[in-house]
C-alpha cells in the first residue's frame, strides 16, 4: 500500500495542478479571495486521501502580510489532547470516538512552498491562539520571508496526507459494510485575513468553519466502484481498469468536501425555481435503505429552493447535491451543511419509524441544512464569533420552511404529529428557551455563552425573536427586510450591526430597542391578563336632563348577579388589569370582548406597567387577551395571556379524557405476557 | 378445525359478559388516579384561561410545555403514580387470570352451573392458582427479555425476537390452562413441555393465534377510523369520543379472553379429551379423569 502512495505522490509531483478553464459565473460573485486547485486520491482501506494543491491567495486588504496561518482540522481528531475531544469529550451528537487505533484522524502536510519560490514546510509551527492547549495541533504559523503586499497574490503549492477519521463529528469513514466516506475539513485550509488580524481559530467543539469565497478546482480519484459526489459541478468522469477521476469545479463557495462510496443510489433531478423559471440539477446520493426516503427528499428540494428565493433571494449555484448517509451514520454523518452539498438524515436508523411516530426529521434536517448555504455559505457570518447569525438564521430559516410546507400540506405538524399531538417547531424552541431565559445572552461571543446556553443562545432563541419580529412587521416587510440583508451581505462577513441595519432601513425606524433587548441583554417578557371583573353600575338616581322635561330616576340598585344578558337600562363597569411580568418592553394590544359581541382592540405601549382598562358600558366583558395576534412567541407565557369570564373547560377535557384511554391503552400492554 | 375451533371460542367468549366488564372496569379503575390528577392540575393551573377554549378547536403543545415548566415536580410525580399504578394493576391481572382460565375452562366444558355465582368460584380460583401464575409470567418476561437480544443485533433480526416472544406468549397461555385444569404445582416443568408442545403444534397453534391477532388488528382498525373521524370538539363529541374508547378498551379484554378460550378448545382437541369440571371447583377444579371430546 506504501509503495502505491509514493508512487501516487510522484505523480501528483509531476502533474502539474491547473486551475480550469471552466466558468458558471460571467462575473464573479464574490471577492476570489482563497482559490484551490486540489488533486487527491482516496485509498479506502487505509482510509487515507494522498493530496495536493495549488492555492492562489489574494491580499485583499491594504495591510502588509507577513505571515500565513492555516486550518488543520482533522489533527482536532488525532489524539485525546486536541482541544476538540476535550472540549467534547470525545462526543459530538450521538457519536463517540472509539479507541481503535485506524478511527483517530489527522493530517499531515508533506511539502509547502510558495511556487516556484521559497520552501515553507520546514517554516510550519503549530500555535493556539483561543485557549493554552499546547497540545492543539489544528492551526498553523508560516513566517514569510517575504511580505504580501495590498492586492497582491501568492501561489502556494502543497502536498499532504489526510487520514480519516471514523465518522462520528461529520467526517470521516463509517462501517465497512457501508463502505462510506464523507470528506470534508480535509486539507489544509487557510485562515481569514481580517481588521489587520488573521481570523483562524482552533477547532472547536461546538463551532464550525469561518472562510473566504474562492473558486475551486477537484480531480478525485478514487476505486472504479465508487461514486462520488462533491459540492461541486461534474466536469468530467474518465475511468481506467480500476479507478475512476471525477473533476469537479466551483465557484463563489467558502469550502470543498466530497463523499465517496461503493452503496450509493445516485439520482438526478431538475428543479424549477418558479419566479425566474431557472433549474437547479440535484443530485441525491442515497444510502442503502435510504431509498425510502426519495420521494420526501423530492418534494423537500422543490419546496425549499422556491419558499428560500421568495424569502431571501436566488440561489445562483446550478447544482446541489444532497446526501443522504447510511442508517447507522445518521447522527454522526447526517445533517452537515457545505455551500452546495448538504447531508440529511433522519433520528431513527429505522426508516420507517419516522412515519410511525409521525416525526418530520427528514424535512427538519434538510430545511435546516439548506438554509445553512445562505445563512454561513453565502451570507458567510462568523459563526465563531456571533453564532446566532449562522444557526439562529438557519433555524428560523427552516421553522419558516417547516410551517409553510404543513400549510401546503405537505407533512402534518411541525416536528411532527406524534400520536395525534402536533409538536410544532415554535413549541419545541420554547421548551428550549423556557428553563433558562435569563442563563445567557444571544449576542455574546461563542466561547463565552453558557454551555447550557448554548442550543439556546445559537438556535432557540434566536428563531422566537426572529418569528417575534416577522410577526411584527408582517410577512412582507419581514422579506423586504431579509432581501435586503442577504443582497447586502452575501459572499460577504457581516455582523449583527450590519443586520439590525438592514431592519433599520427597511421599515424606516428604529429597531435598537428591540435588539437591545434580546440580543444583547437577556431581558423576558411576559404579558398576562391579571383580571377581568365586570359588574352592574348602580342606576344614579335623582332628576337627568336638560330642558324642562326632566326624568326622575328612583332607586333601583339590585344587583344581577352574573347575568350575561343585556338589558337596555343596565349599564356595566369592566375591569381589566394587564401586566407584563418581564423586565423588557413590548408595545402590544388587547382585545376585549363583550356580552353583546362587541369588542375593542386597545394599543399598550407596554411602557406603564400593569395596565388597568375600564368600561362603562350597557355590555359585560366577558374576555380580554394580550397580544391576540400571538406575535410576540418570546413571551414566557402564552398560556396566561388570555382571561376569561366563563372559561369552557371542556377542551381540557377533550385531552384528559384521551390520556386516560391511554393509560389504559398501556395498562392493557404491560399484561400482554400475563 | 382450526376455524372451528375459532368460530366455537368466539361463541364462548361472548357470553363472558361478568368477565369481559371485570377486565374493563379494573383498567378504568387503575387509570383513572393518573387521569383525575392531570384533568384537576390542567383545570387548575389553566381555570380562567382561555386555553381549554382554544384546545377545543386545536390543540396547542406549547401551553402544556408552560405548565410542565411551570410545575416541575409534575412530572416526577405523574411518573411515580404511572408506575405505581401499573404495577398494582399488573399484579391484580396476575390474580384474575387463575379465575379466568379456570371459568373459561368449565366453560368450554359446558360445566358452568355449579350451584355458586360468578363470583366466589371466579375469585377462589383466582386465589388458589396466583403465586403459580405470577410464576408462569416471571418466565415468559425473562425468556422476552432474552429475546430482546436479537433486536440488538438490527435488520431483520428483530423478526426472531417478534416470532419468539410470540411463542413466549402461547407457552406461557397453554401453561396456564395446564396448571389449572391438571390443578399441578409443577410450574417450571409444565411450562417447558408445554413449550415442546407448541412447537410441535406450531403450525395449528400459530394459526389460532394469528386469527386472534387479525380480530386485534380489525378491532384497532375499526377503533382508529372512529376515532379519526371524530373532532371531539364539543361535550357531545367528547362524550361519544370518551364512548369509543371505552369501547375498545373493553374488546381489547375480550380479545385476550378469546385468547385463552380458543387455547383452551385447541389444547383439548389435540389432547382428544376434556376435562370435566369438578362439582366444587375451590376444593378440586378438574380431576384426573378425561373423556373423548
Ligand atoms: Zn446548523
């Protein structure tokens, strides 16, 4: 095997690595900032990809460079000492790593220069700049004896060997029997030149990869039995006896992964994006067992890449590929976003137990991975430094995708409808947030959220405060607001500043407050309908008018008890408290409603906390609800927001009444043996 | 035969009535501590919300969850009771099935009308024979439990564990109705060449069992159907709703009586005798006598 590499090497040596001549953009979409023209082979057995490149940097700053950094993320698997498996444990989802000695991954880089120029590997030294791990070898320091100047370029040529690791932190190799390889954070990848600074952190975690956009060059190669699927547009296949070298080439994108294996169903698909009639080629790579799922992933591509350019704007890529992993790699290798490739999977390794729990897991994942290729691929925010922007995008992203797909009827219930019980996505976000409103703040640097925070701060909360915010300034501002951001902002870095802008903007008014409070502090809010008291007047009594005929009224002060009819002498007083219970401020609404079926919407500006509203009016108040519409979903309370005078309990009953039966149900079951 | 002996249990199991609305009324019973206490803690915490009102015309998880926040010991608690209850229930299902069997032999034997009511034969039966039982189930739990190890294994593998816990089942019923009408103490013994039996039967057995499962199945089907086609969203609805539960329910028992009914007809047809009742079933159910069916 040894002796094939080297041979392998001397090829890559000789071949001269080339950047194509293909284009699929006329004018180029982002600055090129990072461009690689890679060659690699993949050897399955030993789980080894042998590789080169050519990278073509640009200086696109007015800095003088003096050094070079760059990612070495598979080192984060090499050992126990990485900063990745002591920060993990050596777990990411459901995966563990196991001891085996061929599971480990690293990579090593076996010769760096600058082209045709000077020597670099021998320059290599491995620093950590996030934490004191000494040990961490994912980042690298080149010193360059000579400077890059603003706009200049440097041509660097590289050859290393990647060994995979098993998948269990979406790279690497799985089973045998499954004889798949996702290859992604494989070569060395260099860092991002920014504020004077090289942005290039160690790998961590809970984060995932912050790049330039560049064009992409891959000719891989790998045993003829395999098929591969890059996030990438196939140029060419060329086949010999026993291998087969696919070349892929892409544009505008900030990474480059690709995913080989002897088991895959591959399947074709034109989409149709229906405002600018342009087609997108999808190509399904499917796992055995996986072909179940075709038919979902189907409808999932069309829905998506139509219900995305209606809310954020066009997906310019000609192709995505998605991949749907093998049973038993679902968690480890399943739901992982690159810019054009994304892999989906479903929690259960049984395919058919998603329809018997009516779990929607396959749509979540791929919603919520294809919103990643604006919100991180094209929108390229920096997930290290403001994860919200990323994840908490992402995930509004697909809670809005999964809403509109139950309402084009697509799939039943957000989540899913277990057993009857619609478990929307809104819902679970705010079991997310519920516990724990005030353990951390969403706006706040990733290393320094609360690690009970975290799936809070990245992905809960910022969903309940984007769909708070969609809600209120409606749907159509919401998409003017969210064009604007991504047409602003895409194959570009922004900040949470530069999307608060773009809300600013767009609506004409000041949205600070709003992002002050639940971006950047942990202020709650919770509106509550604290009572609703309605009683008779008594008749005043004595002599009324003006003019000479006078009326005279006697005393007539019995009071009804609780009739809800309306009488045209009587006259009622309704009372109405309303409080907020949080610390933040919301201008909102309350509906009340009468006896006699009026009703009244009054403004709040939430400022004078609690509210009182009172009535006088021929009509009891027979309810009052804040925030009728339901737009502020970051309320701790919704349950609370509505009070009514005669409340109809039956509806518990309904769901009691059914629980009990399910009692029995599982009473019934437990004696089976019996 | 098979479906003779099918068609003649059905008829056997029908006229259980007493039986039938035993087994109901002790699930409802043991059900409904964990039903009162969720239906009084949702109408407390949501008296005067306008959630139940809502809930009517669609249910909306995120309140339940507000609760569930809200009460944190609640869950622990529903748990604790869930579990408590389920236990006591399994053991008093565990009792009753000595009186079952028992009842339902006398009646495939025609021998029903032995001077006492329902009752104290039904519940002396179920006396004399629980410790054996609850033997007898011991078994067939650990034998699945056993079982389950296939199911690690993934793939069809887990079809092993479903055929073989479904052996389990059919042992452990034809043990049952040995014990009780051979009155035998000898649990273990009795429960493995009843195995033996079932395999060499299997063919017969697994049939009666199949028919029993498919009448499970159609009940479910025709359950599930109602039960989708009706939105409980008034007291009527939720009345009726609340009726076809209870319904089902109440079939679900009786499908586990036809169970050991049609058992008992196949154990004695391919025995080629019947045993006959004793006049004074506490003191000596069956004796060893036997006569050509
Ligand atoms: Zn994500």
């Amino acid at each position: 095997m040894l002796k094939k590499c080297i041979l392998f090497l001397t090829l890559l040596a000789t071949a001269t690595t080339v950047f194509s001549q293909i284009k699929i953009f006329d004018k180029p979409l982002s600055p090129r900032i990072a461009n690689y023209a890679m060659k690699a082979r993949l050897f399955p057995e030993t789980k080894i990809v042998e590789a080169s490149y050519v990278l073509n940097w640009w200086n696109a700053s007015n800095d003088t460079i003096r050094e070079l950094q760059f990612h070495l993320y598979l080192n984060a698997f090499k050992n126990e000492k990485s900063t990745f498996i002591r920060e993990s444990g050596g777990r990411h989802r459901s995966g563990e790593i196991k001891l085996e000695k061929e599971n480990w991954g690293f990579i090593d880089v076996l010769s760096m220069k600058v082209l045709d120029g000077e020597e670099l590997k021998s320059k290599i030294e491995f620093i950590h700049p996030d934490d004191d791990n000494a040990d961490d070898q994912t980042v690298i320091r080149i010193v360059l004896s000579k400077p890059i100047l603003p706009s200049q370029s440097i041509q660097i040529s590289c050859e290393f060997r990647s060994k995979l690791p098993r998948v269990y932190a979406r790279t690497g190799f799985s089973d045998d029997q499954d004889d798949f390889f996702l290859v992604g954070q494989w070569f060395p990848k260099i860092g991002v030149w920014r504020n004077g600074a090289w942005n290039c952190h160690q790998f961590h975690s809970q984060t995932e990869f912050f790049a330039d956009f560049g064009v992409y060059d891959m000719e891989l190669t790998v045993p003829k039995q395999y098929i591969v699927g890059a996030n990438a547009v196939l140029v060419n296949k060329k086949e010999t006896d026993s291998l087969a070298v696919y070349t892929f080439h892409q544009e505008d994108v900030i990474d480059a992964v690709w995913t080989a294996s002897s088991k895959f169903t591959e399947i074709k698909q034109k989409v149709t994006i229906a405002s600018t009639g342009r087609e997108v080629e999808v190509t399904y790579l499917l796992s055995p067992g996986r072909e179940v799922y075709k038919d979902r992933l189907f409808a999932i591509a069309t829905a998506m890449f139509n219900y995305f350019d209606e809310w954020y704007g066009a997906y310019p890529y000609p192709n995505l590929t998605i991949v749907d992993p093998p049973i038993n790699e679902t968690m480890t290798a399943g739901g992982m976003e690159y810019p054009t490739l994304i892999t989906t999977g479903s929690f259960f390794s049984s395919a058919r137990s998603n329809d018997f729990l009516g779990l929607n897991w396959p749509e979540v994942v791929a919603f919520h991975e294809f919103a990643h290729n604006y919100f991180q691929s094209m929108v390229a925010s920096n997930e290290f430094e403001e994860p919200w922007l990323d994840e908490g995008f992402t995930t509004y992203a697909e809670h809005r995708a999964l809403e509109r797909f139950e309402k084009d009827g697509k799939i039943s219930g957000g989540y899913g409808n277990i057993f009857g019980l619609n478990f929307s996505s809104l819902a679970y976000h705010r079991l997310s947030y519920l516990p724990r409103p005030k353990s951390g703040i969403v706006g706040e640097k990733a290393w320094m959220i609360p690690e009970n925070f975290y799936q809070t701060a990245a992905y809960s909360k910022p969903v309940l405060l984007l769909t708070t915010l969609q809600n209120y300034l409606g749907e159509e501002t919401m998409n003017k607001v969210m064009h604007t951001y991504f047409e602003r902002w895409k194959f570009r870095h922004p900040q949470t500043k530069d999307f608060i802008a773009a809300v600013n903007d767009v609506t004409g008014q000041d949205f600070n407050w709003f992002f002050e409070q639940f971006v950047y502090s942990n202020k709650t809010v919770d509106f509550e309908i604290s009572s609703i008291r309605a009683f008779e007047i008594k008749d005043q009594m004595g002599w009324f008018g003006d003019t000479e005929e006078k009326t005279f009224a006697e005393d007539n002060n019995e009071r009804k008890e609780d009739s809800t009819e309306t009488h045209t002498e009587k006259r009622y007083r309704s009372v109405i408290f309303v409080r907020n219970n949080g610390d933040a401020f919301f201008p909102t609404t309350i509906l009340i409603r009468f006896a006699n079926g009026d009703s009244v919407i009054e403004k709040w500006d939430g400022k004078e906390n609690p509210k009182q509203f009172t009535y006088n009016k021929e009509s009891k108040a027979i309810s009052a609800c804040v925030d009728p519409e339901k737009i502020i979903v970051l309320d701790l309370k919704l349950s609370n927001n509505a009070k009514v005078v005669d409340p109809e309990m039956a509806g518990i009953s309904r769901y009691t009444l059914r629980f009990l039966f399910w009692l029995q149900c599982m009473f019934q079951t437990l004696t089976m043996f019996v | 035969m098979i479906f003779s002996i099918f068609a003649r249990s059905l008829r056997t199991t029908l006229q259980q009535k007493k039986m039938m609305s035993l087994l109901w009324a002790i699930s409802f019973l043991f059900a409904f501590p964990g039903f009162w206490i969720t239906h009084r803690t949702l109408n407390s915490y949501f008296g005067g919300r306008q959630v139940a009102g809502e809930w009517l015309h669609q249910f909306n998880l995120s309140y339940l969850l507000e609760m569930i926040n809200d009460l944190p010991s609640l869950i622990p608690a529903t748990n604790a009771l869930f579990f408590g209850s389920a236990l006591l229930f399994l053991v008093v299902t565990i009792f009753l099935t000595g009186g079952i069997v028992g009842k339902l032999i006398q009646a495939v034997s025609g021998d029903s009308s032995n001077g006492e009511g329902f009752a104290p034969s039904f519940f002396s039966l179920s006396g004399k024979f629980f410790f054996r039982i609850l033997r007898v189930f011991l078994w067939t739990t650990l034998l699945s439990l056993v079982s389950f190890a296939f199911m690690m294994i993934g793939g069809y593998a887990g079809l092993i564990t479903a055929a073989l816990i479904a052996v389990w089942i059919m042992t452990s019923d034809i043990t049952k109705i040995r014990l009780v009408s051979d009155d035998s103490g000898k649990v273990t013994k009795t429960y493995f060449s009843s195995f033996i039996w079932v395999m060499k039967n299997i063919p017969s057995v697994a049939l009666v069992y199949l028919l029993n499962f498919f009448l499970l199945v159609m009940t479910f089907a025709l359950y599930k159907f109602l039960d989708n086609a009706l939105i409980a969203n008034g007291i009527l609805k939720i009345f009726l709703m609340v009726v076809i539960h209870q319904m089902f329910v109440f079939f679900r028992g009786a499908i586990r009586i036809q169970m050991f009914t049609s058992a008992i007809l196949l154990w004695h047809a391919k025995l080629k005798t019947m045993a006959s009742v004793a006049s004074n079933p506490s003191e000596n159910l069956l004796d060893e006598q036997t006569q050509p069916a």
